[in-house]
C-alpha cells in the first residue's frame, strides 16, 4: 500500500512539472517574484523523494564510489 501512495505521489509530480495543461492548473502563478517557481521545485523534491524511496538515487548518481568519512587532520608545529 505504502510503494502504491508513493508511486502515485511521483506520478503526480512528474505531472506537475511536464505541465500538460501548459499553465492553466498552477498553485502558483509563474509572473509571481520570487515565489513563481516554489511550486515545481517542491515538485522536483517530492519526485526526487519518491525516487529515493524505489532506490534511484539522482543526486548521487555521479559520485566516484563510497562516500569516503575519514578526515585527515593537518598539525601545524
């Protein structure tokens, strides 16, 4: 049940952002400054997320490897 809500959460946000309706259904009105465009990117995070949660992980598709979390600490005597 949950994997379903959240296929249908990304589907609905991949909807809102493609904008089929070129305009005509926006929570937020483009012509808006500064506040225009908050409504595709709170789209763009909850695809993101559901994407996530399917194990897609965009925002670190390019990384090199594993995250390396040693830290080199540099004495200077």
């Amino acid at each position: 049940m949950k994997k379903l809500v959240v296929f249908c959460l990304g589907l609905l946000a991949t909807l809102y952002i493609l904008n089929p309706t070129a305009g005509v259904l926006e929570i937020i009105p483009d012509n808006l400054p500064l506040i225009g465009n908050l409504d595709e990117a709170a789209a763009v995070a909850l695809l993101l997320m559901c994407l996530k949660y399917f194990g897609v992980d965009l925002p670190n598709i390019f990384r090199r490897g594993e995250a390396d979390d040693r830290t080199i600490d540099i004495d200077s005597k």
